[in-house]
C-alpha cells in the first residue's frame, strides 16, 4: 500500500478542521504564534507521533508525544471534597458607607474605593460534573483582594448550617454524599443515609428546613442571598470589638424554580446556572449585590432567645436589621475555567486586620481545615503563588522551597529575627494583624456542647409559619419526596417526629402525602419557643415583580411573521429580559422571506429552560407540532409551571386544545403584548393546586 504522506511539511496533510487532506485553514507564522513542547522548541508536526515507518511501530524517542501526554495524564487533581461543583466569576467591591466607628480594616473604611475580588458559587455534596440544580445548599464565597491582604468570606446562600460543632461535619458530609457500597445517589438528599443521620442529629432541623425550601433550587446564581453565617467581630481603634454578620443581597432580587422544574432542567441543561452566569456577564448584565452588616454588641447579644455563636441559628432582620454599606459586582468571566475556578482556595482564615473570629466551634473548625485541604487538593504549600490565590497588596515571608515554588528569592537570610541584610521583612506591631484581646473564663476542659446550643426546633418554627401558603406547600412537598425515597421505615418515623416539633400542620401534611401515621414528638433538649415571624425568610416572598435577569423562549417557525416577533422581542427586552428563539428546525423562512437562525431547536429547549413563553406559528407548523410531544411539554410544562403563555391563533386551535389547559389571566393572545410582558414578571402562584398535588 502506497503511502501519500509528505514527510517534511505536515501542513500539506490532513487538514485538521476539516479531517480532509487539502490545505489547513490556519498556518503558524508572522499571525499565528508557533506551537512549541513546554521547553520552548518549536513543533513541527502536531498530528502525528513518531513511528519506525509510516505503519511502523511508535518510538519511544518521540518527546514530543511524551511531553504532551504525560501532562495529559495528569490534568486532573482531586477535586473538592464539598462543593467540587462550582462557578466564578471576577468582579470587585465597593463601599460606600464607612464603618469607620467599629473597625480599622480599610475595605470596610475607605469608600468609593473598587477592590478586584473573585466570587465562586457551588453546590455542596455533588461531583465536579453532576448538575446544577439539586436540592441542595450552594455555597458564596467570595475572595476580596484588600490592600491589607486577602480576605475569603467562605459562606452559603443560606445564613446558618446543619451542624454546630466540627467534630460533626465528616459525619454529616459522608451521610449525604453517595452511600459508600453502591456509590449512589449522586447529588441527592434524598436518601436513607441522608435522614438517618439528620434524623438523629436534631440540631440539623433548622437548616433541613432551610434545604427542603426553594432557596434550594435557586432560579439564578444571581438570584442568590450570601451569607457569612457565623458571628465575627469587628475591631476599631481603640481595640473594642463589635459582633458582625455579613450578607450579599442580590440586586435581582431572590427566586427559586419548582422542584419539577429542577428535575426537567438538570438533563435540559446540566450547566443551567453557570451558563447564566457566564451570559449575563457577556451581555454586560453584571450580577450585582449589596453587602450587609448585622451589627451588635456583647450585651445586646445576651439578650438574644438564641446564642449567636451557635451557627444553626439565624439573627432575625427584624431584630437586627441589615445595614448595606457596600456592593459587589461581577463584570468578567474567567479566562481560564481550572487555572481559577478550581483552583481557587478559599480559607475562612484569611482576613485582614481589623477583622477577627467569633468562638463560635463550627467556624473554630474551620479555621483549620481549609488549609489543608488546599495542601491536598492543590499539593503543593505554595498555592498562594497561583495567580487567583496570590495577594494583590505588596507581601514578604521567610517561607521556602516546596513543590511548585514560583518565586526566586533573593539573598542570603530567610529567617527572621537576623542582622545580615537589613531590608528583609520584619513584623510590624502597629499595622499587623492583632486577635482581640477577649477576656476568657477559667472553664474546666472538656468535650461539651454549650446549653445555650440546646434549642433545636423554635428557628425551623419560626422559619416555616414565616413563609407565604404556597412555600409552606413547597416546603411540605420536599420533605415528602425526599422522605418517600427513604427505605427504611423508621428513620421516616423519626423524621415526622420532629416535624411535630417544627410544626404540628406541617408534620400532619407530610405524614398524608408518605400516608403514615404520626408518631409521639421526640421530647425537646429545650423549650421550644414562639418566636415572631421573618418575612425576610420567605423567598416567593423576596422575589420582585421584574422580567430583568429572566428569559423568554419564543417559538417560531416556517412563515412565522417578523413583525410579531420583533413586537415581543423589543418589549421583552426593553423590560430587561434576554430572549431565546426556539423553533422546530435550527433555520427557518419568515413569512417576508428572510431566513433567520433560531437559537434553538425546541426538541433541545424545552420550556423550563424560560420564565414566560411566547408562541408565533403558523397553521402548518403549528399542526405538525401538534403531534410532537416535546412541543405539546413546551406549552404543557410552561402552564404547570405556573408561567405566562401568549399564543397566536393556530398554537390555540392546534395545540393548546389538545392539553388540559385552562385558560386564566396568564395564557393571553398574542394582541396582548402588555398584558404578557407583566405577567411574565411573576408567576401565576394560584394555579400551582391545579396543576399539582402539592403537600
Ligand atoms: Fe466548608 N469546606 N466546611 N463550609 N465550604 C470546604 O474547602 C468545612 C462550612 C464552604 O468555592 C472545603 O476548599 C468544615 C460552613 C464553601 O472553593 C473544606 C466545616 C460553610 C466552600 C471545607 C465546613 C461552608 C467550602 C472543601 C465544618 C458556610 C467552597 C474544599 C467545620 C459558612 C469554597 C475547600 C470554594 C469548602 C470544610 C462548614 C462553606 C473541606 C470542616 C458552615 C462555600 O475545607
């Protein structure tokens, strides 16, 4: 067999874009820069190894294909234990109010001021590349590169956590993640290992409730509280501390999908919220949020029906507001998804002076194990020099050699105190960073949990007769369906246990939808209390009438009409919505002739991918539709969905009359424009109990 390979210039071969022989459409040179091995030499051939012969056997000699493959094999490094799945993006911070009176740290004194920062949201208990939307918590944390070094506000979408101390957090991750023999559920609450744990751990009720809520399925990153959950402390001057809570309020306000939805949109579209992130940011849509103080002293915090140290427990708003002092902006998406999504290493320790840590023994904990898990997971002490990890303020340390050291230092001392070379780096008492003088109480040593930790159930109480009727359905139909995947019968026992605790009601919906009996409530460690109710817990609640940060899917097809879709497109967007065309096939002839690209095909965009719905066929396509069943589920999931819908004349005759779907004040005609693009602001909540068996 006769080859017909040129052995001397490989651009004359294959054509790599096209995978036939002919020209390659790119050629190195004076505009494209030559592609070399990782020492600097230029390569010839990047299409074939080295062979004894052109059907010959391969030659070990062959660096290039070794070089290349070696760093192949080894592209991958162990992902996050908890939330390995996870989105960043780059922005910066801005205060504008200065909180001079409690702290010196200047990124919360000097005003006016844009500091770069990076933000990365996650999902906790899936893997690198499971969905984005479980039920589950997501984790804010955000790295502010302040002039007095990094500060990490390591927190979650929801202001407290499941455990209260440490030593419990193994425990809680193992039961959530896959169960150990069969290596499943991934991404899931909802199994037997799960509530077992939960089951027997009361102090996670507060928290559960939290995950059994739509803040769990969040709409949008952007549509996202951030909360730095555990109390810090401010330092000032004079060296007083004040108690702080940190929180991100979301310009967009707060939404959560349908738990239906949810399932429907992680195989739509497994990288639903990342790729909204990375759209708004291209379309210059920044994601926005306020920053927040909960601000209060020593002796208000006494005063407290809770301890503000145990970190299940939220500090109402309406007890200590919020004050917003400041934003937070994300205007760029990464360059480079691993060199600083992933390897970004936050530490809950890094904070600049000024700044300092409660006793709180679940952020204690943390303390330490941020930092090595960064040594295992990065595998190297130096993984500060990585570009996203590296201050942005001048720094200087004695630290040395390591895997992966960056830098070359200079001299001859790396140690300190010395009188070799007086330029190198010493401590400075005035400017460092100085812990809080606290005055400490001679306790007895021991393994004890505070009594003040003791109430379990008056924060989930207060958190589920603080939320609109629909949440509280949404609320008890998570449970059910998370309870009903759970086999063994005694731990459901044991949860509806609890639930009397929460809520009497509550515990009895979620008893009839699994159809059990109620058992006796496990006997509290502490009273339970009727605390007032916090609407800003609610999330329907906190979601504003507005079409900004939301989509519109509008179906077109063969001789649809261009005036009727740039009608709905211009007032879309001129409300702040983007716009999606789907359309049976990817092209399709408009009914003046011109060709247009839809953005979607729609057996690839169902509805649950958009807020509202528009559809603009004509009879023929619209007859066709009638008889493809991802079509009838567009309009189908969009009504159960509780969504606007416009529809023209032929979706009517064609489609909508073959689904049960009743016309009510969010399915309009397509002549009233107005009528959709408000409705398409919110959701037609009332429909929901006629569409769904809710709890
Ligand atoms: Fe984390 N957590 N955590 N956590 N956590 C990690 O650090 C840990 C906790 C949070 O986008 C790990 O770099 C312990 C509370 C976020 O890179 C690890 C305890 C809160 C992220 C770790 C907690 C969080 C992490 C895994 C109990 C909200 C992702 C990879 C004492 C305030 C940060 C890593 C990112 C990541 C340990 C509890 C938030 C293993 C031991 C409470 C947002 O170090």
């Amino acid at each position: 067999m006769k080859d017909n390979i040129n052995h001397n210039d490989p651009a004359k071969d294959m054509n790599p874009q096209t995978g036939k022989g002919g020209e390659p459409q790119y050629q190195a040179g004076q505009d494209v820069p030559n592609l070399t091995t990782q020492q600097g030499v230029v390569i010839s051939d990047n299409q074939n190894s080295l062979k004894a012969g052109p059907r010959g056997p391969a030659l070990l000699e062959d660096f290039v294909l070794r070089e290349k493959i070696t760093h192949f094999d080894h592209e991958r490094i162990p992902e996050r234990i908890v939330h390995a799945r996870g989105s960043g993006a780059h922005g910066y911070f801005e205060l504008t109010e200065s909180l001079e009176e409690y702290t010196t740290a200047k990124i919360l004194t000097e005003t006016g001021k844009q500091t770069p920062l990076f933000t990365r949201f996650s999902t906790v208990a899936g893997n690198k590349g499971s969905k984005d939307t479980p039920r589950d918590v997501r984790g804010f944390a955000v790295k502010i590169y302040t002039s007095e070094g990094n500060w990490d506000i390591v927190g979650n979408n929801m202001p407290i956590f499941f455990i209260q101390d440490a030593m419990k957090f193994p425990d809680f991750v193992h039961a959530v993640k896959p169960e150990p023999d069969r290596g499943f559920p991934q991404a899931a609450s909802a199994h037997d290992t799960f509530w077992d744990f939960v089951s027997l751990t009361p102090e996670t009720m507060h928290n559960l409730i939290w995950l059994m809520s739509d803040r769990a399925i969040p709409r949008s990153l952007r549509m996202m509280e951030g909360f730095g959950i555990h109390s810090y402390r401010l330092i000032n001057k004079e060296g007083k501390s004040t108690f702080v809570r940190f929180h991100w309020k979301p310009k967009l306000g707060v939404q959560g999908l349908t738990w239906d939805e949810a399932v429907k949109i992680s195989g739509a579209d497994p990288d639903y919220n990342r790729r909204d992130l990375f759209e708004s940011i291209e379309a210059g849509d920044y994601p926005e949020w306020e920053f927040g103080v909960q601000l209060f002293t020593e002796e208000e915090a006494e005063k407290f029906p809770f301890d503000h140290l145990d970190a299940t427990k939220l500090i109402p708003e309406e007890l200590v507001p919020v004050k917003i002092i400041g934003k937070m902006v994300l205007n760029r998406y990464p360059d480079n998804f691993f060199a600083e999504t992933e390897q970004v290493a936050f530490c809950p320790s890094h904070l600049p002076p000024g700044i300092d840590f409660s006793n709180d023994p679940l952020l204690q904990g943390r303390l330490f194990s941020y930092l090595d898990t960064q040594l295992s997971r990065l595998g190297s002490p130096n993984f500060a020099q990585i570009p996203i990890n590296a201050p942005k303020c001048p720094f200087a340390h004695n630290q040395q050699d390591g895997h992966m050291q960056m830098q070359v230092p200079k001299g001859r001392t790396l140690y300190e105190p010395q009188s070799l070379e007086p330029n190198k780096p010493r401590a400075n008492y005035k400017q460092g960073f100085k812990s809080y003088d606290e005055q400490l109480d001679d306790g007895v040593k021991g393994r004890v949990r505070a009594e003040s930790f003791a109430d379990h159930y008056s924060q989930p109480r207060m958190f589920y007769r603080s939320q609109t009727a629909t949440e509280q359905a949404h609320i008890a139909s998570a449970f059910a369906f998370e309870l009903g995947k759970v086999d063994t019968a005694h731990v459901r026992t044991r949860m509806l246990g609890h639930l009397i605790n929460i809520d009497q009601e509550l515990a009895e919906r979620v008893a009839k939808a699994l159809g059990m009996e109620l058992p006796e409530a496990p006997k509290p460690s502490a009273p339970i209390q009727d605390l007032p109710t916090s609407p800003a817990v609610q999330t329907i609640g906190l979601s504003p009438k507005t079409l900004k940060g939301r989509q519109i899917g509008i179906l077109i097809g063969e001789g649809s009409s261009r005036e009727q879709i740039e009608k709905f497109e211009k007032a879309a967007k001129a409300a702040g919505a983007s716009v999606k065309i789907v359309a049976p096939s990817k092209e399709a002839v408009l009914d003046e002739g011109t060709r247009v690209q839809a953005d979607e095909r729609i057996a690839g965009a169902p509805s649950v991918l958009f807020d509202a719905v528009v559809s603009i066929i004509m009879p023929d396509v619209a007859k066709k539709l009638a008889n493809d069943s991802s079509a009838l589920d567009w309009f189908n999931d969009a009504f159960n969905h509780c969504k606007a819908i416009a529809y023209c004349p032929a979706t009517e005759k064609h489609i909508l009359s073959k689904l049960p779907i009743e016309k009510d004040e969010f399915v309009t005609p397509l002549d009233a424009v107005d009528e959709f693009i408000e409705n398409a602001k919110t959701r037609l909540w009332e429909r929901e109990p006629k569409v769904r068996d809710l709890a």
